[in-house]
C-alpha cells in the first residue's frame, strides 16, 4: 500500500427499507410515497393522523410512523 493510500472500509448503503424500519423521512419522501400532496399531509399532521419531528428547521417523520401513514393505517403513532 502507497503513503497516499489509506485503507477504506466499504460500509452498506442505507436502503429505503432500512430508513422505514430505524431511520427518519423527509416530508417530500413521505408525500412522494404516500401519494398526497404537502398541504395534504400537514392536514394529517393537524388531525394526529402523522406524528413529526423537528430537526432545526427541517421536519423529518420517524420511519416506522412514516410506513404506517403510506400503508394507509390511521391513528397516531
């Protein structure tokens, strides 16, 4: 191995199934996925149809809350 080569460890891509089982979505992923528009879904949001968080400004909906809402399933999470 040369000085200017360092050793990589190649780590796994996070697939959208992983991101829906333990990670979080954006609010446009979400819409994209479930079909509905933004003002749509921050209808939902108001109706404690979809719970959210908040990451400085950016609004992120946890993975699992987020598979619900696009499979359909109400209630809040």
């Amino acid at each position: 191995m040369r000085n200017n080569e360092t050793a990589k460890t190649a780590t796994p891509p996070v697939t959208m199934e992983d991101r829906l089982a333990n990670g979080n979505l954006t609010v446009a992923e979400v819409c994209a996925l479930a079909g509905r528009s933004r003002t749509g879904f921050y209808e939902d949001v108001k109706a404690g149809l979809v719970t959210t968080r908040k990451a400085g400004r950016k609004t992120l909906i946890p993975g699992p809350v987020a598979k619900r809402y696009i499979a359909g399933e109400t209630g809040k999470a």
